[in-house]
C-alpha cells in the first residue's frame, strides 16, 4: 500500500498509512524517502524524514537509502549533510558500490567540489563501472575541466553511447567543435541522444543548416530534448521568432514539455521583448507541474524583468521553490537595470542572510545596481569583499562597473587612476566609460587621454569621433572640433541608425530611420505627417492664448 501511494504521488495518504504500521523497516522508510524525494518541492522533507530514521534506531540505512539521500544532497547543493552521508558510506561499507560511488561523483560535482569526486572515483579503483566514469566524465566537462575528462576519456578500456556523447558535448561547450565532430562520426551506433548533443554542437558553431538536417533525421523518433535542442539551437543564432514557432508546432503535435521547454522560450521572449508572448507561455506554465522549478522560474524572472515588469518578477521569484544564486542574480538585475539600485542591494542583503553565496554574475548586477544609484561608498565595499570574502577574484566585467560607479558620480580622476592600478589590461569598454564620463563632468584633460587610448585600441571608433568632439564644441574650442568632424568625415563611416519596435497582435513591428521595408510604411508615414501638421497648426494658437493671459 505504501508503494502503491508513493507511486501515484499521493504522498498524505503514504505517510498516513506509514505512521500507522506497527513495525517500520528499511525498505518501508526508503520508499517513503524516495518519494518525497521526487517531488519538485519534496527533497528538504525527504532529508528531515531520513534524519528522523537515524533517530529513531528501529533500522539502519542502507545502500539504497543512502544513495537516494546522496541524490537528495545533491539537488539541494548541500555540501555539509552530503559529506555526513558519505561518512555513513564509508561506515556502512558502501562507498565501493557502484551506484552509491556514481552518487557521490554526481554530488560532488553539483556541489562544485570537483576534487573530492575525483578522490571518490580514485578511492573505487577497478570497482568503478564506466557509468562512475561517466558520471566523473561530466563533472569535469561542467566544470570546465576538459583535458581531465579527455584523459579519462581516452584511458577507459570500453566506451558506450554516453561516453561519447558526454565527450562530444564537452569538445563543443569548449569551443573545440572539429573533435566534437570528429568523436560523433566515430559513434557506432548512433542513437537519439547522439543526434540531440550533436544538433546542439553544430548550433553553438553556427552551423544551423547541419542542425536541422539532424533535426529532420529524428522525425519519427523526436523526445522533448530533440525539439529543446533545436529551439535552443535557434535562440543561439538569434532566430528567436522560429524557436517560437516550432514550441507551436510541438504543442500541435501533442508533445510532452520539460522545464527546458520553458526556459528557453522564455529567454526567446526576453531577447524579443515580446511581453504578450511571454504572458501566453506563461499561461501555459501555470498548467504545468514546472512553475516551482528553480531553473523556469529563474528564467521567467529574467523576462518579466527585461520587459520591465518588476512586481511580476517578484511574484515570481517568490514563487520558486528553494530559489538558487541564479534566480537571485536574475532579480537583482532586474532592480540594477532598471535604476533602482537601493532596492537590489536590500535583495543582496537579504540572498546573504538566507545563505546564498554570490558568484561574479552577481556580483556585475550589485555594481551595476550601485553605479545606477550613485551609492559609491557601497560599491566600493562590494568590490573589496569579493575575493576576500567570497573567494570571487574580479574579472574585466567588474572593473568595468567599478570605473562607471566612479565615473557617473564625478570621481573622474580616481577613475582613471583605478584603471591605471588595475592588474589586468583595460580594454575598449573600460576606456569608453572614462571617456563618457570625462565628456559629462567636462574633464578635458582625462577624456583626452582615454581618448587617446581608444585611438590606440582602434584607430577608427566612431563613438570616440563623437565624444571628442561634442566635448571640444561644449569648451568653446571650435578650431579643434573642425579638425576632429573633417578627419570623422574623410573616413566615410556611418553610425548605425538606432531602431524602436512595438508588439501588436503578438507580432513584432521594427522600425528605424527613413526605413520603408515596413509593408504599412505608407500608411504609418502619411499618418506621422498628419499629427506632425495638426500639432504644429495648434502650437502657434497655444502660445497666442498664453501670451494673453489666458
């Protein structure tokens, strides 16, 4: 009866019946374990389940027991009782099992303790199985580890599918798609897991036509993962509006979403700023069991918050279920985006306070956030604490941020010499920010020199051409402006016009200057002109009126 309930997910009735058996044993509270453990939101009851049984000294765990708390361990992230139940392994006599060995190298991984997975796996010896193999093969490609993987890759006496499509992912994630290539011509025989890593690779090298030659291949015999694939595969080449359109022909066709499904459309809605779509797939998402799930919900943050609906981020940030950094970071970009700086440093006060520790994507959103705010001193602290506090050492992307915070508030010469102290080469971006901001404090001494600096880095920016001159027009220095706008205009160099789109009926509309491509051009031109005549016919009536006291 009790597996009966757990089968069906009707988890109230399994515990009821549980409670009331007179004699509990192992088998009884594993079963009970491992269904809340299947559960979206059912992993941290699962956890406190198996500490009572620990309690309760009627049963001791065992291997399978302990593998589902090991799994459980692992999708919580939760380092500390991970090692606790590994201790209880090594106890029990467990640790050489191979799907218990599997279970810890998967949660060491998730944990990004890559080190103790390897020690794991090393601890194993001949035991291992190459599905451990595998499993030490994908922590070390998630974690960027590629020529240890390939080591061990190459080291194993027998191969299967998995191996090579671990390795094959792995070549592509890093860039080194002819071995990726290469490995998936090797494979014998080739199954769909194959075809959908490969769809993926070609993709993420651009090589979108191969991809939906594979994709047609799969016809008969598509998963979800196939067609999340190939959806991806459309977003990474910036065909966001077909992506949307094979999610339609999937829900045509019947077939079954997973949490991928929603959160790649919703990063295609994101980079469309199509707020209307994104509404009706998250219509679609409330149908589904996917809304808790951290990595949908993150992703639906990141929406709500590109489109500038701040209140529906919250709601459904406060929706996710055990929220991760990335949803947190998602939210606090949000705020930083959109100038409410003081509101998205509370959010990291608080994703401290819950014990979330930030990574360097969280740490771009809180100085961006504060450079938004004017809140220097803040940054400033912020920066200081990220490699001594949070072991994060900074990349390009924060000095960056640390010079616009000086710079937006004035600090232009401390910005400059920030930039020169750096440890790292400042680059195009970095330069740019002094430059705008020397442009707007009207420090001609700095924005020369950072000017002259982007010269170095590209002898012909148009941006720069701008700014200089702007900054010589508004000093009164008129000789000097004449000589940089005849230089700018001896290079023939045109800026790229700037465009504005509006979402009608579901459908993107672009427009930008003097562009007749629209096919109601005529029509939008003609009614342009039409409010263009009213309004200029009423302003001179306005200001007779005013001027008379009315």
């Amino acid at each position: 009866m009790l597996a009966g309930y757990v089968q069906r997910d009707m988890m109230g009735d399994a515990l009821d019946i549980f409670e009331k058996m007179p004699a509990r044993d192992v088998a009884a509270w594993t079963t009970l374990i491992s269904g809340y453990a299947k559960r979206e939101d059912g992993c941290e009851r699962a956890l406190d389940l198996f500490g009572c049984m620990r309690r309760s000294s009627e049963v001791l765990p065992n291997e399978f027991t302990l593998d589902c708390v090991i799994r459980i361990c692992a999708r919580l992230r939760v380092l500390y009782p991970g090692k606790v139940v590994h201790g209880l392994c090594i106890k029990d006599g467990f640790d050489l099992d191979n799907s218990v060995g599997g279970a810890l190298i998967g949660f060491y991984c998730d944990c990004d303790a890559i080190d103790d997975a390897k020690r794991v796996y090393e601890s194993m010896g001949r035991e291992a199985c190459l599905n451990v193999t595998n499993s030490l093969i994908g922590g070390f490609i998630s974690t960027g580890r590629i020529e240890e993987a390939e080591l061990v890759f190459y080291e194993l006496r027998e191969t299967n599918p998995m191996s090579y499509n671990l390795m094959i992912k792995g070549y592509a994630m890093n860039g080194q798609f002819e071995k990726s290539k290469r490995l998936f011509e090797e494979m014998s025989p080739k199954n769909l897991t194959s075809l959908n890593t490969m769809i993926s690779a070609y993709s993420k090298n651009g090589e979108l036509g191969e991809a939906l030659k594979l994709f047609d291949k799969t016809k008969g015999e598509r998963n979800s993962v196939t067609w999340n694939s190939m959806m991806s595969g459309y977003i990474l080449n910036g065909q966001h509006k077909e992506a949307l359109k094979l999610y339609v022909t999937m829900r045509r066709l019947s077939v079954d979403y997973s949490r991928s499904t929603f959160s790649v459309l919703f990063r295609a809605c994101s980079c469309l700023g199509s707020f209307q779509q994104g509404q009706l797939l998250h219509a679609h998402l409330t149908k589904t069991p996917f809304q808790a799930n951290v990595y949908v919900g993150t992703a639906l943050v990141d929406f709500y918050s590109k489109c500038g609906r701040l209140a529906d981020a919250q709601r459904s940030f406060i929706s996710i279920f055990s929220p991760n950094v990335a949803a947190w970071t998602a939210l606090i970009n949000g705020y930083a985006y959109h100038g409410l700086g003081s509101e998205a440093i509370s959010l990291f006060r608080s994703m401290l306070v819950q014990g979330i520790v930030p990574n360097a994507a969280t740490f771009v959103g809180i100085l961006s956030a504060c450079s938004h705010a004017g809140l220097v001193g803040e940054g400033l602290r912020i920066f200081q604490s990220m490699e001594r506090c949070y072991k994060v050492t900074p990349t390009i992307e924060h000095y960056t941020c640390v010079v616009d915070l000086l710079g937006r508030s004035g600090h232009v010469k401390e910005a400059e010499k920030f930039i020169i102290q750096m440890p790292i080469e400042a680059d195009g971006v970095i330069w740019g920010a002094l430059l705008n901001a020397s442009w707007f404090w009207k420090d001609m001494e700095v924005g020369e020199r950072a000017a002259e600096k982007l010269f170095s880095l590209d002898p012909n920016p148009i941006s720069t051409f701008v700014i200089l001159s702007n900054m010589y027009a508004m000093l009164g220095r008129w000789g000097q402006k004449t000589i940089l706008r005849k230089r700018l205009q001896s290079l023939e160099l045109r800026k790229d016009p700037g465009c504005s789109w509006i979402e009608l009926n579901n459908n993107i509309h672009l427009f930008s200057v003097e562009d007749k491509t629209h096919p109601y051009s005529d029509v939008i031109y003609a009614t342009v002109e039409h409010i263009t005549a009213t309004i200029n016919s009423i302003i001179p009536f306005t200001c007779l009126y005013s001027s008379n006291g009315g």
